[in-house]
C-alpha cells in the first residue's frame, strides 16, 4: 500500500515539475539586433580603428532582466572576420533602445 501511495506521489510531482515553464526566454525581436547594426556602422565611421566593419556579425545575444523578470537590455557578443571583436550592451525601457557601454577589440599594431 505504501509502495503505491509512494509510486503515485512521484508520479504527480514529476507531472508537476514537467508542466512548469523552464524560464528561457523566446528569441528576440529583430528591432533590438536591428538597432545594434545600426549603431555598429555608426561608430565604425567615427571611430577610425574600430575594426567593426559590415562583415560583423552577432555571434551570442543575452538577454538582461530587472528584478521582476522583465527583460530590460541585451548584450550583443561581436565577430569581425571570424574573430571576437567586442561587444554592445543595449537597454530596452518600455521600447526605447539606448546603448549602455561597448566595447571593441582592436588588432594589434605589430
């Protein structure tokens, strides 16, 4: 009797952990990765040893979060010609897209 009170209480809380949401988040919306372009080609031209070019690409997003679990920002992760060439972190307030800090990576002079 135990053994199926036991076997039956297990089964209800797996259910239970299989029905809960796991927290990923869906991929996100083109506009943020829209305007991370935008602002790459902007600071390439004013900036002249930026080596962010119209070959760069995103090559990992993370998704930032206030306390609420609401998201609030992104962190782009940059490649240039197949190489780590910086970041971009954006906040994302009600809609409006801001840069928070970026950073890039030059080649070396030598």
């Amino acid at each position: 009797m135990k053994r199926k009170f036991f076997a039956l209480l297990t089964a209800l809380c797996l259910l239970v952990c299989i029905s809960l949401p796991a927290g990923a988040t869906s991929p996100i919306d083109s506009s943020p990765a829209n305007f991370v372009f935008e602002q790459i080609s902007a600071i390439a031209s004013t900036i002249p040893n930026c080596p962010w070019n119209e070959s760069t690409t995103i090559s990992t997003t993370t998704t930032l979060f206030n306390l609420d679990g609401i998201p609030n920002g992104y962190i782009f992760n940059l490649l240039t010609d197949d190489a780590e060439s910086g970041f971009i972190q954006i906040h994302d307030i009600d809609g409006s897209l801001d840069i928070a800090q970026y950073v890039y990576i030059s080649p070396l002079p030598w």
